[in-house]
C-alpha cells in the first residue's frame, strides 16, 4: 500500500487506523485525511513513540490492509 492507496482508501480505513490506534481522535482522524506524514506524527505524538517506530506502526499495519 502508498501513499496515493492509503489516501484513496481512507474512508475505508479510517475505521482501522480508528480501531488500530485509538488515542487519535475523529476530529483529528478527519484533517490527516489519509496522508501518511500526518498519520505518522499524530501516531508519535499521541503515542509518545519515535518517528521510526511510528513508521514500523504504519507499515505494519500497510501489510495487514493490503487485499
């Protein structure tokens, strides 16, 4: 999944990354709007985790969405 497929998609996983880290909030969900950086630093921001583990959050969960 890239960057385009995850922003194409959102509405569709947005219930995912919902479910997947639910510390970020709908508003918040609703300005990411499925780009990816943002994704990832809300991730590390509400997480408190670092931008390279964000990532490996992200791409884990990438793998995990793919059809």
């Amino acid at each position: 999944m890239n960057k385009d497929t995850i922003e194409g998609n959102w509405k569709e996983l947005k219930g995912r990354v919902k479910e997947q880290w639910g510390k970020l909030t709908d508003d918040r969900l609703d300005e990411i709007a499925g780009k990816r950086e943002q994704l990832a630093g809300e991730i590390q921001q509400a997480y408190g985790v670092t931008r390279e583990e964000a990532e490996r959050q992200l791409k884990d969960f990438e793998a995990s969405s793919k059809h």
